[in-house]
C-alpha cells in the first residue's frame, strides 16, 4: 500500500480510468483492458496496473471477479445531455455575490519592455531588505512561548508604535485602542462598506474617483452618488444627504488636488449635520514635494473621521498590511468584523513593522525614498515638457506618485487606439476615463495617468520619447 501510495504512474492509470468513465467512453459492463495490455500500453509494471486497478474496485468504479478481466461498476453512466463540470452555473448566490458579478472584472496586469507606467507599483530596489531581515530576524527569536492567535486589532507593539508614528508624521492625536491592522487598505475600506452601509444606502465619491472604494461600497449594497472635483479636491457645496463620503483629500485620486481648508470644514460640518462618517483615504500621504504637509481630516474630527492609511506605498504593495483609526464608538465593531474576517493580520510581519517603526528604520525609509521618488518625479516632468512641450497639460505633481497627463488635441476616443499602440511598442499605459461615473459626462481630451516610482531614470526617459511618437501619429 505504502508502495501503491508513492508511484505516480498508478495515481495517473487512475485518473485516466476515471476521466474516461465520466466521459462516458467507459460505460457500465464495459470491460478493461488487461492488467498485461494495460501494462505495456502505459509502460508500466503489470504490479502498477494490478494496484490502481485495486483502488478503483475500492472506490467503486470497478467490479473485480477472480479470473475475469475488470469491468466498470453499474450506475456510472453519463447523463444524457449532461454538462461539463465547469460550465455548471451555481445554484444559489447571496445578494453580496451577484452583486460581485456585475462589477467589472480587473485588468492583469501584462509585462511590458521599455516602461510600465501602471500606479500603484514600487521600485524592488526601493525595499529596505537589510532593515527588513534585521527586525525580521528579532522578532522570529523573540517569538513568543506560546503561538496562539491575537488581537483582533492588532498586535499592541504595533500599535503603540504606529499611535507614536501617526502623531509626529501626520498630526494624529489617537489612541492605539483605535487603532485597527488590517490586510491592505483594501480590506479597510471592505470592513467600513459592511459596517456602515445597508443595501439603498446613499454614499459619496469623488468623481473622478478610486474605483476599488466605489466598488466595496456598492458590494455592501451601497448607492453611489457621485460628487465632481476641482483643483481644490471634492465640491462641498452641494453634499446630498448620505450614509458615508469617501475621499482623498491630502491628493485626490488620481487627479491630484488637495482639499482646501474652506473645504475641510464644509465637509465635517456635512458630516455633523446628517450624522455621516468621513472615510479619509491617506493612501500616499508620505510624499509631499512641493508643499507643505497638509493635516488630515481626521486631526480636526475624531468623532466622524475613520482614517485609512497603508504600507503599500512606502514599503510594498505585496505586503498587504495597512491600518485604520476609527472613532472610539466604532472600536468593537471594528474589531469584531475584523475578527471574524481573518482573525487578525499576520502576527510576524506586525512584529517586524514594530520594530522598524519603534528603531527609527521605516522613518529612515521613508525619507530615502521620499527623495529617491522626488527624483523620478522630476525626472518624468522634464520628459514630458521636452518631448511634448505644450501639448500636455500635467495635474497632480505636488504630492503622491503619480501625475495625469492631459494629451492636448486629442480626442478621448482615441485612447483605446493609443494604448493598443503603446502595449505594442514595450510601454503600459492607463487611461483616466474609466475612474469618472459613467453616468455622467467625462472629458473630452485623452488623458493618461502616469506612475513613476516603479521605474528608475532611464525607463522614465526612454518611455515618454516613445508614448511622444505615438502620440505624434494620433494627433
């Protein structure tokens, strides 16, 4: 049996007799081959053959009479007009599930030769790998006694830390009891859709906005009511009454603007007024190039503001670790939601950000690429002004790390034909059209979002002279 167990071309006989059964190739009374011609068709040993053939009688799909050749078990046969396995549809889906599956499905991403201009994605030589190991290798020897699962909310450690870190970065004054880790910002912004949102309920977004928010609030069932924004970040001047409003203030995405102070205040009155929560997005508040730091929201209202901060843009995407601050009254059922989701996020990597955050290192980070990506930053501005000059028009270059390029004299229905061409020509490019509502009205001119910190000086140069030639031939 041990034998049996360890010989791959048994575990193959198998699954070849079986596959032919349900193909309805073997039908039941149909006898098999030999275990002799079995044998010597497969190049196996009749030991083999004699083996699986034992296995199938054993689950049922043969019957096995001494002195007469194996025959398929009664009751096997394929149904007429019977589906293939995976075409079957499932026979019963939740409203959240059907809800899924009207969201458009993601674009994967594809390799490209000369630039990827995709948002979102860092330099792997960006990666602090000796900080990382260091405090990776204490906490893995100063492990606990005893493995057991943690706090819903984190581990304290981290979340002393991050308290610590939050008010000498950003001007929070929190508490770590609100303090909440969770796999991403993604999965943040998961849990504030199911906690403060039924289905119907109306809730804010910027317009043009990010579509992974949009997209787990209308999961949860929420109603989308989408709000336009300026160069001064969202247009407070006409808030509908809603559930919640999710916004980017320190740089709106993708467009860039930051929310003015008359605006900052006009929102939290917004929010105090109806009864609404305020979920402030900080998704790239650690780069800052041409300004000053701007407060969060949730520095000036703790009671209405749930603060969404991540490590996807200063450490790694592939991390997937981020943070939440919530009011206090919303704690436990954070907590709770959280606890039934997952558990908690992984208890290691809490430890080993811990210690980076408690030994200086990821503010150490965070300066060295902070510079590193003011690099790259003007680096792409001085392509796109020598190439292209006056036809581009570039929003969003004060903060973050991504600017959107405005292709002057060119229609936005040419979009889809420029990054056909691009991908053709070794360059990823991603069009700002699918972030408006559709709705309503999008611009008129093609525009481009361009991220930066994935791609050193030379692949920044080399793609905007190529994205130039292109352009050249669809103007």
């Amino acid at each position: 049996m041990v034998q049996f167990e360890q010989d791959g071309v048994a575990r193959r006989i198998i699954a070849a007799v079986k596959a032919q059964i349900h193909s309805g190739a073997y039908r039941p009374g149909d006898r098999l081959p030999s275990t002799r011609a079995f044998a010597a068709e497969w190049g196996a040993s009749r030991t083999t053959v004699t083996a699986a053939y034992s296995q199938l009688d054993a689950e049922g799909y043969l019957v096995i009479r001494q002195g007469s050749r194996a025959i398929v078990a009664p009751g096997l046969e394929k149904a007429s007009g019977e589906a293939p396995v995976a075409a079957a549809s499932p026979r019963h889906l939740s409203a959240f599930a059907r809800r899924l599956l009207t969201l458009p499905p993601a674009a994967l991403a594809q390799p490209v030769k000369i630039a990827d201009f995709r948002y979102g994605d860092l330099s792997g030589a960006d990666f602090p790998v000796l900080a990382w190991r260091r405090a990776s290798n204490k906490a893995i020897v100063n492990r606990a006694a005893r493995l057991r699962y943690g706090d819903p909310q984190g581990s304290s450690g981290l979340r002393n830390a991050l308290q610590a870190y939050l008010w000498r970065a950003r001007g929070i004054n929190c508490t770590p009891d609100q303090i909440v880790i969770v796999n991403g910002s993604q999965q943040g912004l998961d849990l504030c859709a199911r906690l403060l949102l039924d289905p119907g309920d109306p809730f804010v977004i910027e317009n043009p906005g990010y579509l992974l928010a949009r997209h787990a609030f209308e999961a949860a069932g929420g109603i989308a009511v989408p709000v336009p924004v300026d160069a001064d970040g969202l247009r407070t001047e006409k808030l509908p009454p809603a559930r919640l409003a999710y916004v980017t203030p320190s740089h709106q995405f993708p467009l860039g603007g930051v929310l003015s102070a008359t605006r900052r205040r006009s929102l939290l009155a917004w929010a105090a007024g109806t009864g609404a929560y305020i979920v402030e997005d900080d998704y790239d508040g650690e780069y800052r190039h041409d300004i000053s730091p701007i407060p969060p929201l949730q520095a000036l209202d703790a009671d209405s503001v749930i603060y969404v901060g991540t490590l996807s843009k200063t450490l790694s995407p592939t991390l997937r670790l981020g943070y939440l601050v919530v009011p206090l009254s919303l704690r436990r059922a954070f907590g709770e939601a959280k606890r039934l989701t997952d558990r908690h996020a992984p208890m290691l990597e809490q430890d080993v950000l811990a210690e980076l955050l408690a030994s200086g290192a990821y503010e150490r980070h965070v300066r060295s690429i902070r510079r590193k990506n003011a690099e790259r930053r003007q680096v792409l501005l001085k392509a796109l002004a020598d190439h292209l000059g006056p036809q581009v028009t570039v929003a969003g270059a004060d903060t973050g790390l991504h600017v959107v390029a405005w292709m002057n004299g060119i229609d936005a229905g040419r979009e889809l034909a420029i990054i056909a061409a691009a991908r053709a020509a070794g360059i990823g490019l991603y069009p700002v059209s699918p972030l408006y509502d559709p709705s309503r009205p999008r611009p008129e001119t093609a525009g481009f979002i361009l991220g930066y910190a994935g791609l050193d000086a030379e692949a920044l140069r080399r793609g905007v002279a190529v994205l130039a030639t292109i352009l050249a031939e669809h103007r």
